[in-house]
C-alpha cells in the first residue's frame, strides 16, 4: 500500500491511509492520506536488523514444478492448480512484476490499472482498479490462475465470488522483507515456474546482504530517518514495527516512526521531538522538494533541516514488494547516507 506515482495519484493515495488502519491489523503498494499505495505493504512486523531480514525458510526447491500442485498462499488457503496455468490475471502491480521477472509474463492475461512496471504490462487489459475487481471481465478471459493481495488489497467478497466460479485464487501479503522473497518463490511455483523464483529470491537475498555488510562496514551512529509518505494536511510516515520502518533500519537509518503499528500519522511536536537528521522525501514523486519543507512552519528546528538533509527517492521501488525491492533498498541507503559504502548493484537482466 504505498504511492502511487503510475497507480492513480496523489488524491487515490491519501484516501489509503484509513484502509492501511485496517489491513495493518493483518499489507502494497500503501495507511496515510498519501501513504502506502495498492503496492505496497506497510503492516506491522518487527523492526529488522539486517542480519535477520531475509532469514525466512525458502520454498524447497524442485527441478520444475510439478502439476498437478496443492500451494497454501499466505492466508492459509490451500490452493490447488490442476495444470501449469495459462491465463494467469495479476491483482497487484508487485505480483505482475514477479510474474515478469520469474519468465511468466507472456501468460498474464489481466493486470490492475496500476501496473506500470515492466513497460509491456501496458498492453495486458486491465481488470482491476482502486474502484474494484472486475469479476465478469476476469471470467471472459477465461484465466485459469488469479494472483491476489491480502490483508484488503483486493476485495475479499470478489475473490470468494472468483473462487466460486472454479478459478483458482492465490492470495499473497508479504508483511517484511523476508515475506516478500517468500511470495516472489510462492507466485513462481504457481505459474510453473519455481527454479526461477528461487533464483531470483536468493540473488535478492544475497544483494540485501551485501547491501546490509556494505552499511556495517562504515560502522559510526546510524542518522535518525524520518520517511516523509506525505504532508499536505497531517504528517504521514512510517508505523512502528511497519516494513517501512524495516527497509529505513536495513538502509542504514534510525527509523522515526508514529508511535503506533496502526496509525500513520505523526503530530509535529513529535517529530520536532524526534528531531530527524535525514528526512527522505517518499512524496517527492508529487512535487514535494527540499525547499518546500524547509520552509514549513516549525520545521526549521530539525536537524535535517538545517543540514541540508532532505532527499528524494522514487517510492515505488522502495516499497513496492517484489524483484525491484533490492534496487528500492539501494536507493534508500543513498538517500540516507549519498556515501554510503555499498557493492555495485548487478547488471540488469531482461524480465520474462
């Protein structure tokens, strides 16, 4: 549930923040009324250390997956797919990038308007938007697999329906780091294309790592970080305990969050209080600049104000949770610290 930026824009986001209250009592995409978008996951987990962040047990691996498959998604649903599915429909912009990434992109058949990445998404119809699940445009396209987000992303009520008529729904919400690389192996498998997911998940693994080692290697105080999702009314950031708040802490940050795990906005005083030294711009995307917060009334106080600390990141990668979550992660740490000592990022790979 994060911005938006090729999702709906500013207005869809800020109408997230109550619905991110109630998905933290379980997420995206994005909580705040400029909070976590559709993609996002910003529920409640346990602020990680970068050594535990990706220590989640991997799917086992298998040469190929082998139909027909029984997979238990991450609402404790047991999905049952008779054969490797052919018309595969996307419910998340994070899980249409998985799908692309593990080499099953030519089989999605429908997409959510929000999908934006990888590029040839653009041309798969969409059947989903922030309004709902087209249901009857889902069934006409005769899929054969529907890959959903949890925690609320997609209406409960449309997927039931989905189930009913026989197509199966996979239902996945990665609350930390470690769930997202659970999920990228849990979609894989789904569409019949496990050996890649575990590929893919463990060269995410290892990348974090690197990414985690270069920031220790520096040693010194980790700044205080505040991440600003939005401030045109109220001040939005992140949850305690929240993935936000996991990705600031592996990034190299002291994460200032809200003092809540279900509440995403932070009243001035505290913050003010908390004194950030970094303030990363989530909302950058919608124009917000440096200048713009330095000149806010009763921000001039801050640390991060006054040393020139406020920077932009492109949100989207940053908590959006699938392949391109270690690039998010980088940028991030940049952000943070624009000398952080990290390894050099991988060459990039075509996507399925």
């Amino acid at each position: 549930m994060r911005h938006i930026r090729s999702r709906r824009g500013r207005a869809g986001i800020i109408s997230l923040i109550p619905l991110v209250a109630l998905l933290v009592a379980a997420c995206g995409a994005a909580a705040s009324p400029a909070g976590p978008s559709p993609i996002g996951s910003i529920a409640p987990t346990a602020t990680a250390t970068p050594a535990a962040a990706t220590s989640a047990t991997p799917l086992a691996a298998s040469p190929a997956t082998a139909f027909p498959v029984t997979l238990v998604d991450d609402e404790g649903t047991s999905v049952v797919l008779p054969a490797r599915p052919e018309r595969i429909v996307s419910l998340t912009p994070a899980t249409t990038e998985i799908l692309f990434a593990v080499g099953a992109g030519s089989r999605v058949a429908g997409r959510t308007e929000s999908d934006d990445y990888p590029p040839q998404a653009a041309a798969i119809p969409a059947v989903a938007s922030y309004q709902g699940v087209d249901v009857e445009k889902i069934v006409g396209l005769g899929a054969d697999l529907v890959v959903a987000g949890g925690a609320g992303f997609n209406s409960p009520a449309a997927l039931a329906r989905l189930r009913a008529l026989g197509i199966p729904v996979l239902v996945v919400y990665a609350p930390d780091v470690a769930g997202v690389l659970h999920d990228i192996e849990l979609v894989a498998t789904a569409a019949g294309e496990g050996p890649a997911g575990t590929a893919l998940a463990a060269s995410m693994r290892s990348q974090v790592d690197a990414i985690a080692a270069g920031i220790a290697s520096a040693g010194g105080t980790r700044p205080r970080v505040f991440y600003e999702l939005d401030a045109t009314k109220e001040i939005y950031g992140p949850a305690d305990r929240s993935f936000l708040a996991e990705m600031i802490s592996l990034a190299g940050g002291d994460p200032i969050t809200t003092g809540s795990t279900t509440v995403y906005s932070i009243p001035l005083e505290r913050l003010v209080a908390a004194d950030p030294q970094v303030i990363v711009l989530g909302d950058a995307a919608y124009g917000v600049t440096a200048a713009q917060v330095a000149a806010r009334p009763g921000w001039e106080a801050m640390a991060a104000v006054k040393g020139g600390a406020i920077r932009p990141v492109d949100d989207v990668v940053v908590s959006r949770p699938g392949p391109r979550l270690v690039e998010g992660l980088r940028a991030l740490a940049r952000a943070i610290d624009p000398g952080a000592p990290l390894p050099p990022a991988p060459a990039p790979s075509p996507g399925g």
